[in-house]
C-alpha cells in the first residue's frame, strides 16, 4: 500500500483542504463523486472484461447547457446540466424545458422523474421535471451538496455563517422550507431523506472521524440518533426499504439503523475501492488489488450484504451507472450491460466509436447514454428473443 492509499492519510488530506468552506464545498463533493461513479465531471475508475463491440447506436442528443454538463435519467427524458442552465430532451431528441442560468460547478441528483441541480460553492437551486420548474431560488450561503427522494422532497447542505459550520435544510415536493438541522461541530458533507419525509440523516466529517446524525420526525432540532465512525471517511449514504441506511466507507459498507445502531455489512478484504454504486435492489462494488495495473473484482450484492455475482477485472473502467436492475460499463473500448447478477446480457449491431466519452447514464427499457464534452448518444442492449 503506498501513502497516498492509506486512508488515514486521506482523511487527514482532506481535512486540511476542507480549512476553507467554500473549498470544502466544491472538493468533498467531487471526491465523492469520483468514487462514486454518480454523473460528474471526471469519473474515472480502473478495471475490466476482454474487448468485445457489445451495441449500435440508437440516437443522438444535442444540448446546449456550456460546459462541465452533467445528466440524470427523468423516466422517459434526460436532463442536463452545466455552466448556462438545465435542459430537459426527450427519448426522441425534442427539447421539453430549458432554464438558463450561470453555474460555476454543475451537479445533479435525480428520483422518480424529478431533480434537483445546484451549483457546488455556489448558491442556485433548481428543482424540476421533464416539463417545468417547481422551485428556484438562492442558498444564503456556498452549497456542499443536495439529493432529492422519490417523493419529491429535497434537502440542501449549505455553509453559513452565525457560527455554524453547516446548515441542512429540508423542502418538500411544493418548495417549500419544513425543516432546518444546524451541525456547530464539524464539516457537513451530505444529507438524504428517507423515502417516507419522516427521517434525514446528516453525514459530516469530525476531528475524530466521521459521523451521521439522524432527525426523526423533522420537528425537533435535536438529534434522535448518532453513528461514529473514528478514524475513517465515510463517502455516502443511502436510505434501503427497510428504513436503515447503507453507508460506503474506504473499507467497507456498513449498515446503520435511525437510533445511531450499526456495523459493517461487507468488508473489502484489503482491496481498494475503485466504484460503487448504491441502488434499492442491488450495490454494486469495483475492488481493486494493491498492484500494478488494473487487476480487482466487480462484486455485486443485495442490500442485504450477500452476494449475486462476480467477476474478475483486468482493464480500465472509465465509467459505470445502473438502474431497474441493469448495470452498464463504460470503457474505451465499448459498451457493456449486466443484470444484478453480472451476466452479460445480449449484445448486438455494430462498434459505436465515441471519442472523448467518459460518462454512461443508464435509462429506460435496457438503453444507456453515453457521454462526452461533445456528444450524448443512445445506446442499447441488444434484447433476447424466445
């Protein structure tokens, strides 16, 4: 293990690039995206399969958001995101809304047909769907991130003054603020809401490590539970049906319950953890090996911690994105689509060169769009005949 993989050593990277709140902002945020595979601007992972030419082109899209874009699945359209606005294409390429406004560092996250874009260190907000805007306004301080559940509500972690180094707050699916949690210790990083509006739970980074804080109810300021994890950086969380969370750390995933209960779900036996993607039906993990080169595993798991499927890596994996049980696989050399259970699914038609493609979003119905500074097109798994 070189320094730079010690996670000890990362934490303590970041805790000195964090000493400012507006750097903290914008670089938690992309280390976490970078991990994560979610869409953003430089989602670079390592590892995969032998070549094959897997799928055909179905489409192209043109949008027209400036730079550092950004995209999520709407259910039947696609949303982008970037520098000038957001801009909403249907499957058939027609435009449904467009909003211009200016962005320095675009994101995005999207459920059930709604999202919601920000700008990370900035302080717009936009929440919408395929044909209009249901909020927009400006954050009183620098944004660190946002994620909006399936029914619409949202919540935005902000740095604002008064002495508070975070600020949370929670708006329903109207836009309208319901709730505020102010964290005076530590560095918020993150927050989500539990599918039901009844739970938030609150990720920030502490002197001692790393700790999620949960409100119940969204009526009392007071925490109704707390998760330490000393010495490790926890990089996301996600609600499961079950009404616990799944946390990713550098070292494992762990499971932890509303009260402040938890412990580790799957350990990553040494590996290093190059992707991840949190799903309700299934995680998926890239493992890397301690080695030269790109060797590890792509391991996929329900999310109760056993195992669907597995498969041994040995190329680079530039981007992966899944939805509905389908798990597509961007790399320089094609494209490839799995279910749950890491079976390759039907593939056909001809090579589709894409130069510069270094995002994959997965859609509807076994199609994927695959993306780039310049180009957005379709592609699709080929489907399976009786």
């Amino acid at each position: 293990m070189t320094s730079d993989d010690n996670p000890k050593k990362k934490k303590r990277r970041l805790i000195g690039i964090i000493s400012s709140l507006v750097s903290l902002a914008v670089m938690v945020y992309v280390t976490i995206t970078i991990i994560s595979g979610r869409d953003f601007n430089w989602p670079k992972f390592s590892g995969l399969f032998s070549s094959r030419n897997p799928v055909g082109m179905v489409d192209e899209y043109h949008f027209e958001v400036g730079q550092r874009r950004v995209f999520a699945d709407l259910g039947g359209s696609v949303a982008a995101v970037g520098t000038l606005g957001v801009q909403v294409l249907d499957f058939g390429g027609t435009e449904t809304l467009r909003e211009p406004f200016r962005m320095s560092t675009p994101a995005i996250s999207a459920a059930n047909r709604r999202a919601v874009a920000f700008d990370i260190g900035g302080t717009f907000v936009r929440v919408f769907d395929e044909k209009g805007i249901f909020s927009a306004f400006e954050t009183d301080g620098a944004i660190v991130s946002a994620s909006i559940n399936k029914n619409g509500w949202f919540c935005v972690c902000t740095q604002e003054g008064g002495g508070y180094r975070g600020v949370v707050t929670v708006y329903n699916n109207k836009g309208k603020s319901v709730f505020r949690a102010f964290l005076g210790s530590g560095y918020v990083l993150s927050s989500v809401l539990s599918p039901d509006n009844k739970n938030l739970a609150v990720l920030n980074l502490t002197d001692g490590g790393s700790r999620i804080t949960f409100y119940h109810g969204l009526s009392k300021e007071e925490p109704g539970g707390t998760f330490d994890l000393p010495d490790e950086l926890i990089l996301d969380m996600r609600f499961i049906p079950d009404g616990k969370l799944i946390a990713v750390t550098t070292r494992s995933l762990i499971v932890v319950d509303i009260s402040g209960g938890g412990g580790e779900l799957y350990g990553f036996s040494g590996k290093r953890l190059g992707a991840y993607l949190l799903e309700d039906d299934f995680i998926a993990l890239h493992l890397l090996d301690y080695s030269v080169g790109f060797t590890g595993q792509l391991i996929t798991l329900d999310p109760d911690g056993s195992s669907l499927g597995e498969l041994i890596t040995d190329r680079e994996l530039i981007s992966m994105s899944s939805s509905g049980g389908c798990l597509a696989i961007l790399r320089g050399d094609g494209y490839y689509f799995f279910n749950s259970a890491l079976e390759e699914l039907p593939a056909s038609g001809e090579t589709v060169p894409i130069v510069g493609a270094d995002r994959i979003l997965v859609l509807e119905d076994g199609a994927a769009l695959a993306t780039g500074d310049h180009s957005a097109i379709t592609i699709r798994a080929a489907t399976t005949e009786s």
